[in-house]
C-alpha cells in the first residue's frame, strides 16, 4: 500500500528554532531517506516551494483567475511529501514519525487510493 506522508512549515515556529534544531531537521531528512531508499520503501519525495513562489488557478464562469498564493490562506503550507510503499498503515505511522518535522508540526498520513 502506499501513503502519501505530508510535511507542512509553519515560519513563525520555524523562527524560534535554534541553528542546531534547523540542522537536525535537514540531517533527519538525510536519515530518513537513507532509511526508506534501504528498505525498499521509499517511492519518491518532493520539497515544495513557499506560498509567495505559488500561483493559484480558479476558473469561474469559464474564465481562469490567477493570483498569488497557495490555496488555503494560512501561515502554515505543504512544502514537502513523502511517498511511501509499506504493508500496513501502522508502518506508514511508524515512518511518519521519524521524520524530523514531525517534532515541531504534524506529519499527515494519507492511504493513496488512484494513481493514474
């Protein structure tokens, strides 16, 4: 089965962390593909650019409007996925918590049920 792991930044939490705690994120990143590569269980991951880097499309009355931002206006936004191929959702939950974002914000865990 696979999971989609999703990682979100909130930038007012990011700012209170100490260079130390950055650099254990980014190394935790590190880790954790070396852990899911290894184990076969990696699918792929993506980082994700911030909502000012992000154009957002909504057609109404057929007519497409485009305007600056993520979707959901919110301090906090996706930056980043993981994709994972395990036997079971406890195991899903189990990766999704070595991830080292998961000390700071949550880490959502979602069974992908198309790919096309």
């Amino acid at each position: 089965m696979r999971y989609l792991l999703t990682l979100h930044m909130n930038p007012t939490l990011w700012a209170t962390l100490t260079d130390d705690q950055k650099n254990a994120v980014y190394e935790g990143h590190g880790e954790f593909i070396k852990l899911t590569t290894e184990s076969g269980e990696m699918v792929e991951t993506k980082a994700l650019a911030e909502p000012a880097d992000t154009k957002t499309v909504q057609v109404k009355n057929g007519v497409a409007q485009t305007k600056n931002g993520g979707y959901v206006e919110s301090e906090a936004f996706l930056c980043g996925y993981y994709v994972v191929d395990v036997e079971t959702e406890a195991r899903a939950v189990e990766l999704a918590a070595k991830i080292p974002d998961a000390q700071y914000t949550a880490v959502e865990v979602r069974k992908i049920v198309h790919e096309g």
